[in-house]
C-alpha cells in the first residue's frame, strides 16, 4: 500500500540489500566471472534471451572455454557452436547468429567490436536491450537495458506510465538519474523473480512496498 512518497535513490539503495541472497542476474555475474569483453557480454546476451540465468550463465560459460574472442568463435562451426549452447532457447538459431556476428566483426572490423550501439544493433538478432546491457556491463557507458523486469517493476511502483519496453526505456532516460542507468537492470532482474514477480507479487515482504503504487497488482502471494 501507498503510504510513501516514491523516492527513487531510497527504493533503489533498499533493493540493493534485499537482493544481495539472490543469485546475480547471469550478464553481471558472468562480468564477476571475467567474461567481461564486449564481445562475450554481447554473446551472452543473445544466449539469454528467452532462456532463464540458471541455464544461460553455464552455457555461456561452456562456449568460452572453447572460444572468447570474434577470432576464434569465427573459426568454429556452426555445429560446434551448437554444442556448446544446445541448453539454451532457440540454440540452432542463435549459434548462426553468433558465427556471422564473429565473422562480421572480423571481416569488417578487424576483430575489434566497436563499443557503438548502432554497430550492435546492425547485427541480425542483436535489439537495443542486448545492445544497451552489453555497453553498460562490459564498457561501463551510460545506457538503459529494458527486459520483461524493469518493464514491470517500474510500471508497477508508478515510476513510468507505459505499454510496452521500448516506451518504458524512452521514459527512464528522461526521468531515471544517469548514475543507475546500468545497475537498474541488474537490482530489478533478481528482485522481479524473487520479490516483485509476475504473478502473486511477494508485496507483504517487499521492503518498498509502501512507496509502491500497486498497478495492476490483483492478487499478491506469500
């Protein structure tokens, strides 16, 4: 319930430690892990989409023991590739996108991936979320990656009024401080799965349920 007045930086600094048990989300972890290129981060990005952290940060992990770099990836296969990442969604699929995306950078780019969103986002399968995350985590430049949680989150507390992700990123760059634009997605991934989910959001325990606005919260669960 509503009994606060919604205060970004004090919601922000409360989840920070309400999700500190929580695994971390799997692009952050994986960056922890020293997977932190451009490169990597951006594969990774697209291995995750549609597939849970659980089952994406190991297969990420199981393609960079056997390549990190455009150079090397661009010298497997398709089929190698697809080994490595078969637990994830769509894995036939995104093991040709990776091995055009490795061979682009390396005939265009000379294996050097530019850190430029336009150039990312230039790449069959690659939209401004993975493009955004990826600059965020690995070149620590200020953009906002918009995923299924901050969507939610945010339109749940009333902080953006929008429909759809790409609307809710054209909100939080006006409105979010540029000093959260990269960690948001990495407070708001694990506290919209743990905490602020779905369905049956956990609000009796949520520690900013009182700045909260509630929107579309129907049924909460325990």
């Amino acid at each position: 319930m509503l009994t606060q007045p919604f205060d970004i930086d004090r919601v922000l600094t409360t989840i920070r430690d309400a999700i500190a048990p929580f695994p971390k989300a799997a692009m952050f972890q994986l960056a922890e892990e020293g997977f932190d290129s451009l490169f990597e981060q951006l594969v990774s990005c697209i291995i995750s989409i549609r597939t849970y952290d659980e089952v994406s940060a190991p297969v990420s992990q199981r393609l960079f023991k056997q390549a990190r770099t455009p150079e090397a990836i661009a010298q497997l296969s398709v089929a190698e590739i697809f080994d490595c990442i078969r637990d994830s969604t769509f894995a036939d699929r995104k093991a040709e996108q990776i091995l055009a995306i490795a061979q682009q950078i390396v005939s265009e780019y000379g294996g050097h991936l530019p850190a430029d969103p336009e150039v990312l986002t230039s790449f069959h399968g690659v939209g401004p979320k993975c493009a955004h995350l990826a600059l965020g985590v690995a070149c620590h430049l200020p953009y906002i990656s918009v995923d299924v949680h901050v969507h939610r989150v945010t339109n749940r507390w009333g902080y953006v009024q929008t429909r759809t992700p790409e609307k809710t990123l054209v909100a939080l760059q006006k409105q979010l401080p540029q000093q959260y634009w990269v960690e948001i997605n990495s407070l708001l991934v694990p506290f919209g799965k743990h905490i602020c989910r779905g369905t049956r959001p956990r609000c009796q325990t949520c520690p900013v349920e009182s700045m909260c606005a509630q929107v579309g919260v129907t049924e909460v669960g325990g």
